[in-house]
C-alpha cells in the first residue's frame, strides 16, 4: 500500500500540534503557513517537509489529505477547496459558522466520495472512551444529569465568542454519551471584553429521554478547569482533564419512607490508557484515508455539534429564551440514549 501522506494548513496556536504529531507519525510532507513565524515553527517542529505560504501550492502536491488548522471563519471556503483539489479532509472545530454551510460540506464530501472528519479532539481522549463503555455497561445506572466546566483565564479571541470557541468539544462528547441530539437548548452569556462577544455563556441541553445538561464556559476565570460531570442512578463520575483523572464515585440518592436519603460512598479511580488524544485523532484520520471508513468523528457528528451550536447561539441573542432542534439527523450510533 502506498503510504499515506498529509498537508496542514496553518502552523499557529493549535496548528503546531498537528504538525508534530503528523510529523511523529511519518505522514507529514506538506505545512502551509503565511507569516514567518509560523513557517520557522514548522521547520522547527518538522525538518523534512516542504513548506509553502498558500493554499494553492499545498493543494497542487500529490498528498492525500488535508488538515485544516486556520480561523474558524475560513473553514468553510478552504474545505470546499480542499474537496475540489480531489483531498481527504480533516478540519479543526468547528465544522462551519453555520448548520446551512455544515450541510453543503457534507453533500460535497459525499458527492466527492471524499473523507470529512471535524477535529472534536476531546471524542479521543482515552478518559472519555472509558466513561462511555462504563455508560454503555450501566455501571452508572440510569444517567439522571450532566455537566461541564471549561474556564480559564484566556486566550480571548475576536473572530469568534467563547461558545464556539470552548463549547464544541462538550457538546460533542454529551452528543456521543446520549446518543441523540437535544430536543431543546437554552443559553445564556455575557460581553465584557468586547462588545457583542461573549466572553462567558452557560448552555441548558434538554434530551428526550429526561437527561438535563449544561455547559459552562468562560475565558474570564480565575483559574483553569476542564472537567465533565456525569450522574447517575447508582453512581456518579467525573473526569477532571486538567488533573487528568476519571473518578467513579459509588454514592446515589435513595427514597426510604417517602423521605430522599443520600448514600456517601469511596471515589475509585478508574484508569485509562496514556494515549495523547491529538495523536489518536491524527491516527484516526490516516486510518480513514487508508481503509476509506469514516471516523468517528465524520462530516454528520460535526454537523450535529454545529446544530446544537448555532441553536445555542440563537438563544444567546433571544437572552436565553429556549429553540427547539428538530430531530432530523437521528441517533448518534455508540450512545446511551435507550438506558
């Protein structure tokens, strides 16, 4: 078999750490970066590939894929660029701006015949894939309550709010834990650093089968913490990414007389493989080129992140009055929604 070998596009905040893992990985020849800056990290990070400042250039050489690494806001020019050139495709969150542009990328990339993959790196983590085959077992129980935290003190942006900057991974990872979209979501936020971009929002999901979940973020924090909260009846768990544990915690809520009883129980840590999500998405991605399956994380999964998105992002400006989804795109294989 021919090997496999891959383009990234943009070598900047997040685009380095595809470069060097690509690059671990013997797949990268191509890094197209416009300032010098970025081009002497590339180097740095990977002497051996050839690097080009535009677009063009790295479209033009015979690599089979490519990783789109730039502002949210050229994702969806640059995609549909990427798919006319004949390549496979592997974009940064999200997708698009809007579920309209989701969509066409989509039906290009399967007119195409072509891999779509959005890059929802947290769908990787080694700690997620345990706590849903934990779900997926009923260890937890009837799942009755979800949350997240993801706040810290920056990097504030100016081409995007902090919903679209931070949510999308929680919203992926809940997505794929309940196995369907929510019926319904709410949201509200606040601008204090620059007019008319939040700069803080909490997200109410509503799921058919009773599931409530909000996602809270922030880069205005004191202090940084990533971590996904998941109750349940019969146990509860939590994953703090910044300490990077997952911890199950046999204690429950039981009704005794009429009366609610909670019942305290020990944390136990469960354990879960060293693996660094980037490298398994980057993995994940070359093996989609080779066997032409699609990912896990497709063009379909990141247009269900971008429709619960952009319904949160509608309840941001109606100030939190709740916009229903339509249950258009179905169950999300793998999820929890039937326990």
């Amino acid at each position: 078999m021919q090997h496999t070998t891959v383009a990234v596009i943009g070598c900047g905040y997040w685009g380095q750490h595809l470069v060097r893992n690509f690059h671990h990985l013997g797949a990268l020849a191509v890094v197209c970066e416009l300032t010098p800056a970025g081009q002497q990290t590339a180097r740095a990070l990977a002497p051996q590939a050839t690097i080009v400042a535009s677009v063009e250039a790295a479209l033009a050489t015979p690599v089979a894929g490519v990783v789109i690494a730039t502002p949210a806001e050229t994702h969806y020019p640059l995609v549909q660029q990427a798919l006319a050139a004949g390549k496979d495709v592997l974009v940064e969150k999200p997708l698009a701006l809007t579920y309209a542009q989701g969509a066409h990328l989509v039906q290009l990339a399967a007119s195409a015949g072509r891999i779509l993959m959005v890059g929802h790196v947290l769908e990787y983590h080694p700690a997620i894939g345990r706590l849903e085959s934990l779900l997926q077992a009923g260890v937890l129980g009837k799942v009755h309550y979800m949350y997240s935290n993801r706040v810290s003190l920056g990097k504030v942006r100016r081409e995007e709010n902090i919903l679209w900057s931070f949510a999308p991974h929680d919203v992926a990872v809940m997505v794929r834990l309940m196995g369907s979209l929510p019926f319904q979501v709410a949201a509200h936020g606040g601008s204090y650093v620059q007019p008319n971009i939040a700069d803080v929002t909490v997200t109410h999901l509503l799921f058919d089968n009773g599931v409530r979940a909000h996602i809270h973020v922030s880069w205005l924090h004191p202090f940084k913490e990533q971590r996904l909260v998941v109750v349940g009846s019969r146990q509860m768990a939590s994953f703090d990414d910044v300490a990077k544990r997952l911890v199950l915690y046999d204690q429950r809520v039981e009704v005794h007389a009429g009366a609610p009883v909670p019942v305290p129980g020990p944390g136990e840590e469960v354990a879960f493989g060293p693996e660094e999500p980037l490298r398994l998405e980057c993995q994940a991605f070359l093996e989609a080129l080779a066997t032409r399956r699609a990912p896990r994380t497709d063009g379909r999964s990141g247009l269900r992140v971008l429709q619960v998105l952009q319904a949160a992002q509608r309840s941001l400006v109606l100030n939190g009055d709740p916009v229903p989804l339509p249950l258009e795109l179905g169950s999300v294989p793998g999820g929890q929604a039937a326990l």
